[in-house]
C-alpha cells in the first residue's frame, strides 16, 4: 500500500485530489475526495438517482473509459495527447487512479490549458496545438465528455506544446452506437471538437452567457 499521509495534493478538481506517487514523480495518484460520489448522488436530478453510487465515482468512471476500443487499438500514437493509464492502487486515504504524471520542457508539473489561455490569452503556437489535438481526435476516435480547457495540460516535446487530456475521457452520455460505430464516433467526437472551440472561446472573452 502506498503511504499518502501527511503528503499535500498538488492539485485538485472538483471531484478528486491528485498527488505525486512518493515513489515516482512521473506518476500522478487522484484519490476521490471523501464523500464526494455521495454528495454528487444528492446533487444529482432525480432519474441519475436510481444510479449506483459508484457511477458517481470518477476513478471508476475513468477505468471503464479507458478501456474504450479507441484505446484497444494496436496504435501507438493513441497516448500522444492523453495521460496513460496505469490502473487502480490501493493507498492509506483510499483507492487511488495511477496515471502519467504530465511535466512540462523544464520538469515542472504542467500547468492546464485554462492557465495558459488566462495568463497568454491565444498564441500562434497554442493555434498550432490545438489544431494538432483535433486532427487526432479525428484520427484515433477518442471518446470524451465535453473537452474543458482545466481538463487538458500542457506537455511538451522538445520546444513544442503537446496537449494532453487528463481528465474526462468517456462518452458524454449513454450513447451505444459511439462504441460501435467509427461513423458515429466521427460525428460525436466532431461535435466535442466544436464545443471544445467555443469553451475556449468563451474563456477568451470573459465568459460571458452560456457557453454552449
Ligand atoms: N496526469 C496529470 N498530470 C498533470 N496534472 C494533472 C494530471 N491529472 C490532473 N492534473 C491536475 O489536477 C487537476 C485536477 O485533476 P482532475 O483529474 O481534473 O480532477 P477532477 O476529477 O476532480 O476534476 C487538473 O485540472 C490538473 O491541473
Ligand atoms: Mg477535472
């Protein structure tokens, strides 16, 4: 068992607190915050209710999308925009996901795409890598829930910014055909590309209305 206490997290979403594994700094551990899938059952409106709590989990939630038949694929470029998946730990403040911890060209944590675009606003070079992310979301098929600019950090290669999803990967919603079909697939992932566009654009402009 991997020994968290008294470690701080170095970052934390609305569901889960993300530590550095003690024993290796290129791995990140996201534990679930206590009592968060329960809460998120009483949140919820009254038909997701007659879920089970653990659809509320988001470790579990992300373990089923990372076996989603996009990431099946004997493609080795599936993991170019995404963090890898190294499965479920047991640690001493509860089961925790274990996942590629992405750092940035001078080793430092990367910092999310909604930093980046708060602090330098759209860049040539952010253009450039986003354009990049999209054509192989396209490519690869990757489900995703809708792509949110604090759910994507900047890796690097060498110089150049490679986007990464850490977070959120997954069909929206129940929707069978996805799984099945790449003609359906397309026509979601599309629409995620889209939505991504104007959540970026949104943050760019003070988010003002809604910004779907
Ligand atoms: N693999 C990772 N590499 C680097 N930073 C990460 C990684 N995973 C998460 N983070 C950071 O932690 C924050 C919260 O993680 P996230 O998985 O989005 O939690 P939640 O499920 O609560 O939304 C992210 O916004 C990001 O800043
Ligand atoms: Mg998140």
């Amino acid at each position: 068992m991997i020994n968290l206490d008294g470690i701080q997290p170095f970052a934390e979403g609305g569901n889960r607190r993300c530590y550095v594994h003690p024993e290796n700094s290129y791995r990140c551990l996201k534990v679930v915050i206590q009592n968060q899938s329960k809460k998120a059952k009483q949140d919820a409106p009254w038909y997701k209710k007659f879920r089970s709590e653990s659809s509320f989990d988001d470790n579990i939630r992300e373990q089923r999308a990372y076996a989603q038949r996009a990431l099946k694929k004997d493609n080795p470029d599936k993991w170019k925009h995404l963090a890898k998946w190294y499965g479920m730990v047991e640690t001493s403040i509860g089961l925790a996901s274990e996942t590629e911890l992405i750092r940035d060209n001078k080793n430092n944590i990367a910092i999310t795409l909604e930093k980046y675009l708060f602090t330098y606003g759209m860049t040539d070079e952010m253009q450039e890598a986003l354009k990049e992310f999209e054509s192989w979301l396209r490519s690869t098929l990757v489900l995703t829930k809708n792509i949110i600019p604090h759910n994507i950090v900047l890796g690097y290669e060498d110089d150049k910014i490679i986007l990464k999803i850490v977070d959120g990967l997954g069909s929206k919603s129940y929707l069978p055909f996805t799984y099945i079909s790449d003609f359906f697939a397309s026509k979601y992932v599309e629409r995620r590309i889209e939505l991504m566009q104007s959540r970026i654009n949104w943050d760019l402009t003070g988010r003002k209305g809604n910004w779907k």
